[in-house]
C-alpha cells in the first residue's frame, strides 16, 4: 500500500468532516469575494455616474416595488428613516423622485419615481445588462451553462 492509501484508509469521519466544514468555508470565501468583486465591477457600468449606490438602490426599489413610503423605503433598504429622507431629498434635487401625499392617509408622504428617475433606472439596467452580455461572449459554452445555474443557486440563496 502506497503512503497515499495509507493515509486514505486511516481518515476518520471526523476528519473527513473536519475536512469538509474547511472546504466549505473556503467554498463560502471564494464566493463572497467573486459574487462582491462581480458587483463592484457591474455598478461602475451606471447612467449617472455622480448617483450614490444607495440612491440608485431607492431608484431601482421604486422601479420594480412601485411607490413608497419613506418608512416603507426605509425599512426595504434597511437604513435609519432620517437617513432615507436625505437619500429621497436627493432624489428629489435632482428629479429623479417625487413625493406627493398618500390618498389614504394625508399625514404620510409617497415617493415615486419621474420618467427621469425612470430613465436612469432603464439607461444603467440596459449598460449593465450590455456589460454582462459582453463577459459572457468570451466565456465558452460549458461555463455560460454553469454561471446560468449558479444564477438559479444564488437567486434561492438570496431569497431565504
């Protein structure tokens, strides 16, 4: 028996569970630098390149949730309500944002986007959308099968 098989034949399930909670970590590293360095790489492909990530990610909620309360905004984005006030009121500077009173309840305020917030949003997801389609031409089959179902995994991932 070589040294190899030998020490094969000796491992012990808590080692080979030892073995694999390491892989796993090591698993989990890779895939948050890769899926954070993915993502810094993506926002940089953006309509309007003086907008926070944090003012874009109000722009792009109101695009796909629809209007908003400040509190609701806030509580989707996880950030303090005076926080989101300012975010808004940026929006708002700038014409991206509106904010009118809420037909049910004349004491809160809804923020909504304009059709310019709504261009911003539409410009940034076609650039990022034209970037991604770019990195995927120079990938083979094979990997562009792989990254489609790794999509599916994170998707489940990112929902629980």
């Amino acid at each position: 028996m070589s040294s190899h098989e030998t020490d094969t034949a000796h491992t012990t399930p808590a080692t080979d569970t030892a073995t694999d909670l390491a892989d796993l970590s090591t698993d989990a590293s890779r895939l948050r630098i890769a899926t954070f360095r993915l993502a810094r790489r993506m926002r940089t492909q953006r309509a309007v390149d003086s907008m926070s990530d944090g003012q874009f990610a109000v722009l792009a909620a109101l695009w796909v949730h629809g209007p908003h309360t400040l509190g609701e905004l806030a509580e989707r984005e996880r950030v303090s309500a005076p926080s989101m006030n300012r975010t808004v009121n940026c929006l708002q500077d700038s014409g991206y944002a509106a904010r009118s009173a809420d037909e049910s309840d004349g004491r809160k305020v809804v923020v909504s986007l304009t059709d310019t917030g709504r261009a911003v949003v539409d410009e940034t997801a076609r650039r990022r959308d034209a970037w991604v389609e770019a990195a995927l031409a120079e990938l083979t089959d094979d990997e562009r099968a792989t990254l489609a179902g790794a999509a599916a995994i994170m998707e489940r991932m990112a929902a629980r």
